[in-house]
C-alpha cells in the first residue's frame, strides 16, 4: 500500500516507520518537505506525498488538519484519507503492534490537548528527558 503521513513528529514517524517495516511504502508529507524522514522514508512537500500516496494518514494536530485540507482538498480526492478518529487509522495502528485509543472526534480535540501541559511538567521533572508517556489502563 502507497501511504502518505502527514506529519513527521512521534506520531507520523513511528506509525510511518512501522508501516515500511511491514512492507507499506511510505512517503511524508511536510511543508518544508525535503531529505529522509523515520526508517529512511522520503520527505516532500505535501502536496507531493499526498500525489503518489493511495492512504492519507493526517497526523497533525486537529488545526493544521483543517489546513492540510483547505489547501489540498482536490489532491486528496479519491484517496483514503485517515486521521485518529478513523476505524482504519486503528486496523493501521493495531497492525504495528501498538494499542490505539479513539479519544473521541475532532471535536475532543481541546481534551486531548489540555493533556500537553502535564506531560510538559514531566518532562520538567524529568530533568528535560521527554521520553516521558502517559498511560492508559483498563
């Protein structure tokens, strides 16, 4: 499968990593798209990773979605187009190995990201390591 991952933070960079792992070929998009991005996968412009990409994985914040679209809405026709609040975002995600957790839709976005300032203030604890993650139990 040809997957386009905008983004090339933690999210988009694991998720695009684990994906060429397992077979996928995997492109990012970013603005200033340019050199090699998580397990060796090209970097683009947006517009270009989103041109050679069957699945779309938006995996920006809930604001720079909107943007993504607004300015490449005709690109991503016919394309899967995923993001967190996507059943296939999960199958994906799952596929990795990791457990995915559907915070709610977009508009749950303001709850999710209340959450950076506690991380922050660990990572400060922490004597600045960010390799700090906040668990989910069940």
């Amino acid at each position: 499968m040809k997957i386009a991952v905008i983004g090339t933070g933690h999210i988009g960079g694991t998720l695009g990593q684990r994906w060429r792992a397992a077979g996928h070929e995997v492109a990012y998009g970013a603005r200033e798209g340019s050199g090699t991005g998580a397990g060796g996968a090209p970097v683009l412009p947006i517009g270009d990773a989103i041109a050679r990409a069957e699945v779309v994985l938006l995996a920006v914040p809930g604001g720079a979605v909107a943007e993504v679209v607004a300015a490449h809405g005709a690109a991503l026709t016919g394309k899967v187009v995923i993001d967190a609040a996507n059943r296939m975002a999960e199958d994906l995600i799952a596929a990795v190995g990791l457990e995915p957790v559907f915070a709610g839709d977009a508009g749950a976005s303001a709850t999710v990201d209340a959450l950076l300032p506690l991380w922050f203030a660990l990572v400060r604890r922490n004597d600045g390591n960010r390799r700090v993650a906040l668990r989910i139990t069940r």
